[in-house]
C-alpha cells in the first residue's frame, strides 16, 4: 500500500496521502466526507463563469500546465511530435465549453479550422476532439449543427476523424441525436458514450446500427442518482459492461481509462475473443499515467493521449482536480512558487 500510494501521490508528503487516498484501509467516513464535498466543490467551480473568464485573463496557472499543453497551436503540436515520436497518437482538444454568443460559437469555430489546418501542415498523427457546447448547441441546435459540418467537412478533406465528446446530461440526448445525423452524411465522425449513465447501455445498443465509432469513459461530470450510478463500483461495472458490448458487436472502441484494472480486463477479453488490435486504442489525458500510457503503446497497442490547448483551460482544469482531489495538492505548491 505505501508503494502503490507513493506512486500515486508524487510528491505529497507521506502524512497528506491519507487524506486522499481511496486505498487507505482505515478509511474513517469523515474522510470519504470531506473527499466527496471536495469533488463537488470543484465540479461547482469548474462552471463558474466569473472564476473562468479570470482565468482566461491571467493565463495558465496554478499548475495547470501539467494537463494542458499551452495556450497556442504550436506548442500543442509541438506536445504531439513528442508523443508520436514515442509511438503515441494524439487527439486535440482547442479548450472551450458553454459558449453563448453565436459570435463566441464563430470563433470557437475558426479556431477548430485552424487546428485541423495545423495538424494536416505539420504531418502531426493526430485527430481531432470536439466540445459542441462550444459550438453554439446552448444557443441553438442549427447554429451547433452548421458549425460542427464546418469543422467535418474541413477534417474530411484532411481524412481527418472528429470525436464528438460527451458533456454534462442535460446536453446528452442532443449530443448523441447530433452525432446520429452527421454521421448519416460522414464516416470522419465519432461520439463519447459514459459508463457511469443508466442509459448507456441502450445508447450503446442502439448506436450499433450506425457502426459508431465510440469513446467510452467512466464519465466527469456530477450527476444525480436519478440519472448516474451514484457508487463508484457500479460505475466500473457498468464500464466493463459497454466496453464488451461494443467491441462484441465488432465495433471501433477508443478504452480513455487510466484505470489499470479496467485496462487488463480489455486486454484480456481481446485476447478471449480474438479482437484484432486494430478495433480499439486506448486513450489517456495529456498528464496522467504516462507511463502506462507509454507500457501499453510499447506492447503493440494503440495508443492516443488527449492535448488540451488554449486560453479556455479553467472548467477542463477544475474536473481533472476534481477527478483525483489529491491533485489539489500540486495546486497548492504552484500556489506558492
Ligand atoms: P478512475 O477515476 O477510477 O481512475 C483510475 C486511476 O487513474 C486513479 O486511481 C489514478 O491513478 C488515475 N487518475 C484518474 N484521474 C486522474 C486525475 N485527474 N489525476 C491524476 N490521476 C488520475 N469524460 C466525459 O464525461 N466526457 C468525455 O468526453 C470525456 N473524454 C475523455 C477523454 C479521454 C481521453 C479520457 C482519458 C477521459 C475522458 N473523460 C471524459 C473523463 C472520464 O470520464 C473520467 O472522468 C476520467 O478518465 C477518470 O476516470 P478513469 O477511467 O481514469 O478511472
């Protein structure tokens, strides 16, 4: 246990990790307590607009650069050579969420071209990852719709693929009637579905007669019991659950876990059933495993870290805190650098 925390906790000092860590075996409740009003205190914050447009002002801080690659194109291309030349794929991400001016939706937009321009000029091996509340989908459909075929349309003539990712529930149903529609028209396009909805498991049923090429993640956002398995093991269950699924329907699985478990679980189904590894990658954040990340690409698998860049990094920043409230930690040392 000591080892698995050292490894875990870099640089937290010993008597802190308690504090944090999931694995502690005396695990008094107050401690679970104070870990899940930290969780929702940093989901909350990751929505506030007032502390994000502050954040968008002052620039990269409080060590959030450990997950975000930089505030321009260059230097997330730049971020994405280095994993290629390691034999790791990369996805990127122009940060930005919860736009609502058409006039924000236009530029998000442009900036999107932008990128994909960046990754075709370069030769980067790189797709790109798509939040469409960024696009508009706040202000109305046929604004997000006529933006995201922009962006397709442009990837599509790069060969370019574009995931479309999945946010916070009340976007659910939109994002996935979204997905279905342009997916009627392109091939260059794929969706995110998360372990932890009741609903995936039909989601994932039903996307099957598209052939999706799918995302699954556990999921990063706070939802209530009434929509989300509330307890962590369920979660994982129902996780497991989707992945087999979808890769027995013979479908494309991109696995984005840093979930070690999880992980040789894949690996072993794959094996079972003699899944090609050509069907699926796994998927990791820019920041965290990269050694595992960098273990499973050396083994043969395909490999594909998520690149945040850009100026918009705050709300991304909060929910990566909030994921592992150990993290707060190195925000507190930034803090006094
Ligand atoms: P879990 O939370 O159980 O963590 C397993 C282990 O991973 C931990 O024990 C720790 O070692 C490490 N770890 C996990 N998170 C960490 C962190 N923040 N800092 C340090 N260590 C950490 N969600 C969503 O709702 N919509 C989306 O579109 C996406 N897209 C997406 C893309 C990619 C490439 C990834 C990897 C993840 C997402 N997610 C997402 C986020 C996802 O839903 C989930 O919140 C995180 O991946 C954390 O869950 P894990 O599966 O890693 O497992």
């Amino acid at each position: 246990m000591p080892e698995r925390e050292a490894r875990e906790y870099p640089g937290v000092p010993l008597g802190c990790r308690g504090l944090f860590s999931p694995h502690v075996e005396e695990y008094a409740s107050r401690r679970v307590q104070a870990v899940a009003v930290m969780r929702s205190v940093l989901l909350a914050l990751s929505r506030n607009r007032t502390a994000n447009r502050l954040a968008k002002k002052y620039g990269l801080r409080f060590g959030a650069t450990r997950f975000v690659a930089g505030d321009t194109i260059e230097k997330a291309v730049e971020c994405i050579r280095d994993l290629n030349r390691r034999g790791i794929m990369g996805a990127l991400n122009y940060l930005g969420e919860f736009e609502n001016t058409e006039q924000g939706a236009a530029e998000k937009t442009r900036k999107l071209i932008e990128t994909l321009d960046a990754i075709h000029s370069s030769g980067i091996d790189c797709n790109l990852t798509v939040k469409i509340t960024s696009l508009g989908l706040d202000i109305s459909k046929e604004i997000c719709v006529a933006n995201l075929t922009k962006i397709v349309e442009h990837a599509k003539k790069y060969n370019i693929f574009v995931r479309i990712e999945m946010e916070d529930y009340s976007h659910c149903q939109q994002t996935l009637d979204i997905y279905k529609e342009m997916r009627q028209k392109y091939d260059n396009v794929g969706a995110v579905i998360q372990g932890y909805l009741y609903r995936s498991e039909k989601d994932i049923e039903d996307l099957n007669q598209y052939k999706a090429n799918l995302r699954l993640v556990k999921g990063a956002y706070k939802e209530s019991a009434e929509v989300a398995f509330p307890k962590k093991a369920d979660v994982d269950r129902n996780y497991e659950k989707i992945i087999k699924m979808h890769l027995s329907n013979g479908n494309y699985a991109a696995i984005a876990s840093h979930d070690e478990a999880i992980i040789e679980k894949v690996k072993q189904f794959v094996k079972e059933k003699n899944i090609p590894k050509d069907q699926f990658e796994f998927q990791m954040l820019l920041g965290i495993r990269s050694d595992l990340a960098q273990k499973l690409a050396n083994e043969g698998y395909r490999v594909r870290i998520y690149v945040p860049y850009g100026t918009d990094w705050y709300g991304y920043f909060m929910r990566r805190l909030a994921e592992r409230p150990a993290n707060v930690w190195f925000v507190l040392k930034n803090l006094f650098r």
